[in-house]
C-alpha cells in the first residue's frame, strides 16, 4: 500500500504543535492503524544474548568501545540459556522473541549458538522467532531461516542525509545490503530508527519515506535516551507530544507496516504512552531492553486492552510470522493458550521438589540487565574516528570513567543499547 500522505503534507504535518491538532492527526493514524488489522497485536521481547565491546561507533550506545561510558558485559550465552529466556518472555505474554547480539558480525562459534538457540526456541515454545545480529552475508541469512528464525531486525537508524552523524564505521549501504540478503532468504524484514539524534524535521520525513521504499514488515520505532559518555550523552529528551505526533505521522506514510515503540518511550513519553499506541503502534518491546529496564509486561498489555486491543497469545504463533494474517484472529474469541499452559506447569510444580520447581522454565524471570549484566570500566577510550566529542548532561566523561558502579538503568534507544 502507498503511503496515505505525500512527502510535502508530512512535512507540513511535522510543524504542528498544538495539542489539539496532534490529537486530530493521532485519531487519523488510528483509523489508519484500525482499517488494515482491526485488534490485533504483534508483542515482543529481547534477550541480549552478547553485551559489551562493539567495535563500531554509533554515537548513541555505550556499548562502542568509542564511547566514555563504562561498557555493560556478558560473553554470548548458551543457547540452553537462550531459551529459558524465550520461555520468560513467552510466559510475560509476548507473541515473539528476538535475540540480540552486539556489533556488526558473529564467530563462527558465536552465529552456531545463535542458530542452536533459534531451533530450540522454536522447538519448545510456541513464539515466533526474530534475530538482531548485525550485518550478515545471504548464506547467514539462508541458515538463519533455516534454524527457524522468520524476521531479522537491522535498522537504517536514521535518514540517509544525516547517517555519517550517527556512525563513521558502519555504512548505510551495508545496511541496506545485509537488509536485501535477509528478503532474498525468504525472511520477514524489521527496520527502523530512532528519533531525537540532531535529525531535522525534514530529515525525519526522509527517513520515514526511505523506510516506505525499503517496505519492511516490522518498523521499530525508538526514542533517544542519551546515555552519557557518548556522542549524543548531553541531548535533551524528545518532548513527549513530539514523540506522539511523528509516530502518527510514520503510520501515514507506512500504513501496512507493524509498528512497534522500543526504546526510550518510557522515560520520554511518560504518561502519553497510551496516546502514542493510539498513534499507529501495534506492540512494543515488552520487559527490557538491551542494557536498561523497561515496563512490567502486565502494565503493557493493560495499556493495550484498555484500546480495545487484542494481546492474546495464538496456538499458531509460531508458524504464521505475521498476526494480522492469520485465519480466525480477527473473528471471535481469542484464546489465550498460554494462560493454559501456565496452569499445566503451575501445577507439576507444585507436586514436585524444590528443583523440580526451579526447572519449569516458565518461572524464569525476563532478561534483566541491572543483575545480569557486568559493567567494566574502560582503562582507555580511542579518540571516535569522526573526530566528535563524547558527552555527557551532568558528571564529566572522566569522572565516570574513575567509578566502578554501574551505570544507572532506564530504557534506552536501538532495543535499549
């Protein structure tokens, strides 16, 4: 489907600041959202399977080796552990399951994990199944969607006129070929960006109509939490109306993509989190993200069915990618399947031992960056190969550098880095 607006009228619309107005344009975008998947819901959650030590500058993450920021930490995780993680999120009520690794490539060692992990989750769980790892050759993404993976996520971030801001070392049009490899696979597409970088409205604008010409199937939608010591630290967060109207305005110009709000939306939409859904968005990333916390899933799916929306897990989520699509979602009841099987398990559990109990799977909590992760100091930080300064709001680059606590939490942008 074409956009719903030209380029000209969506400018146009991203001057708009009266309240009033951004409401009128919000109920435009739901009708909009409404017309093409009535209830439905796409929820997600992530695991942050390999933290810490990026080659890569992206001026928004603390994970670059770039960035004065002490670096969040963990070697790639089992894929036994990858799936009780599934299981966590499966449990909270999510329809898919996305791992995440750092950096722009794996090892061979590390991509065998992530292809065992993705087998298994498929095996054992009834979620669908996304991967987020960077740029990948066509062979990667053919064994990718031969282990059961069905979407990959690799975002553009931003507008083309503004991407050498945002990164040096990573090129926009290795993004968009890593991007063309995945749909040769016959896998789903999931790219997005993230707003509140130093992008002009007009650049938003470009972005967006950049995204409708790559037509992905899933567009992540986040908003910059500056994280201190890198290069965007010292940037303000996006005023929350802002936020509400270009969501609105991304809906019209993509209308048949699933829209998903991740990063940064609690800590910059507040309160205006329930309007923003009503802006186009089809789920969020539900839990936490990459190195920082989210919502609780529950206030989540409230949030969503206080809409009238439909969170219901489906009995064929994992086969069919796409819930909008499926035979039977957008007529009559719902069940829930999972509520189902959480009751099956509750009460093995409660007829067994202690490590019986431990063992279910289903009790695992949801990845947790503030336990899980280890953050280590940086000794020495490369000057950024762009020549910019890394920043930070309140304490300096080098005093944060000196302590060994771990950085404060809070959800963050690209899946939470």
């Amino acid at each position: 489907m074409p956009p719903l607006i030209t380029c000209e009228q969506a400018t146009r619309l991203g001057e708009i600041e009266d309240h009033a107005e951004i409401e009128a344009l919000v109920q435009r975008a739901w009708e909009a959202r409404v017309a093409r998947f009535e209830d439905s819901t796409d929820m997600c959650s992530l695991v942050n399977a390999k933290s810490g030590g990026c080659a890569e500058d992206c001026g928004f993450c603390a994970q670059s080796r770039f960035a004065e920021a002490q670096t969040p930490m963990h070697a790639m995780m089992s894929p036994e552990q990858i799936l009780e993680h599934a299981k966590a999120a499966e449990a909270a009520g999510a329809h898919r399951f996305c791992m995440v690794t750092q950096g722009q490539g794996l090892s061979k060692r590390d991509f065998e994990k992530i292809l065992q992990g993705a087998r298994m989750v498929a095996e054992q769980t009834n979620l669908k199944r996304c991967a987020s790892i960077g740029h990948m050759s066509p062979a990667r993404a053919k064994a990718l969607a031969e282990a059961g993976i069905q979407r990959v996520h690799h975002n553009v971030e931003t507008a083309e006129s503004y991407y050498d801001e945002v990164s040096s070392t990573v090129r926009y049009e290795g993004r968009i070929r890593t991007i063309q490899a995945v749909r040769d696979a016959g896998l789903e597409t999931c790219v997005g960006g993230i707003l509140n970088l130093g992008e002009s409205r007009e650049q938003r604008v470009e972005m967006a109509f950049e995204l409708a010409a790559i037509d992905p199937t899933s567009v992540p939608i986040n908003l910059l939490n500056p994280r201190p010591g890198t290069k965007f630290g010292d940037r303000e967060p996006i005023d929350p109306w802002e936020a509400v109207k270009w969501i609105a305005i991304f809906r019209l110009i993509l209308p048949e993509a699933l829209f998903r709000l991740c990063g940064g939306r609690v800590e910059n939409l507040g309160e205006l989190q329930p309007l923003a859904v009503k802006a186009g968005l089809n789920g969020v990333m539900m839990g936490n993200f990459l190195t920082t916390l989210g919502s609780e899933p529950e206030q989540d799916r409230t949030m969503f069915e206080e809409l009238g929306l439909n969170v219901a897990r489906q009995p064929d989520n994992g086969a069919n990618p796409r819930p909008d699509n499926r035979s039977g979602w957008l007529a009559g009841e719902t069940p829930d399947v999972v509520e189902e099987l959480l009751s099956q398990e509750g009460s093995a559990a409660a007829a067994g031992s202690d490590r019986d109990r431990e063992t279910q799977g289903l009790t695992v909590r949801l990845w947790d960056p503030s336990t899980q992760l280890r953050f280590k100091a940086k000794r020495s930080v490369p000057p950024r190969p762009d020549g910019a300064a890394n920043k930070a709001p309140g304490p300096t680059a080098s005093s944060e550098l000196a302590t060994s606590e771990p950085m404060p939490v809070g959800a963050a942008a690209g899946w939470g880095d």
